[in-house]
C-alpha cells in the first residue's frame, strides 16, 4: 500500500470531529489514518463540503457519485481502486491495513 485516499461525505470541518454529536467512528478512523501516515502511506482526506474538485477529479468517485449520489460517500481509495464505499471500514479491515502497511518491505 502506497497511497489511501478517503472521500468524507459533507461534514462540518475536514475530520468531521467536530459539533455536538460526534460519530464515534471518525476520530477513531482519523486515529487509522495517522497510524498508516507515520507507517509511510501517503494519505490524502477530502472532505466533500470542503474540497469538491477533489470529487469531480478523480474518475472512480465521480462516476460513483453519479451513480449512488452521496450515500457512496465516504469512499476510500487505495493505490487508485475503491476498496470501502457507504461506510468506513471495521476494525479488522483496518487492522489489515497497518499490517500491511508497516510490515518491512520483501527484496
């Protein structure tokens, strides 16, 4: 894994932990993240509400969108191909993700 992009639905800042009813899912998700950067992953977040060029340039989430519309949403790319969409991923997705991410490197 070199690269994970997530597309966030609308929210109201751009890690949506924010506001009085916070989904527990999204600070433990930015949590996943932050693991998978210091692992060297180059991670990229949008936030629809923040970033929507983000959206439309990038083929595979435009063509999802119009499909679905925003229920798609929040999409997660990995190295280019939509791994999770309509829902973050669980904790043992995204266990395997950092394992993956921060095992050493084959020769």
């Amino acid at each position: 894994m070199k690269k994970i992009q997530v597309f966030d639905p609308p929210m109201c800042c751009p890690t949506g932990v924010c506001g009085p009813d916070v989904d527990p899912t999204l600070p433990w998700f930015a949590g996943v993240l932050s693991q998978l950067a210091e692992a060297g992953v180059d991670v990229e977040r949008y936030n629809l509400a923040q970033e929507p060029m983000a959206f439309v340039r990038n083929a595979a989430v435009k063509a999802l969108l119009d499909q679905h519309g925003t229920e798609a949403l929040p999409a997660i790319l990995i190295d280019g191909e939509i791994v999770c969409q309509g829902a973050y991923p669980d904790k043992a997705v995204a266990a395997t993700w950092i394992a993956t991410a921060t095992q050493p490197a084959q020769a």
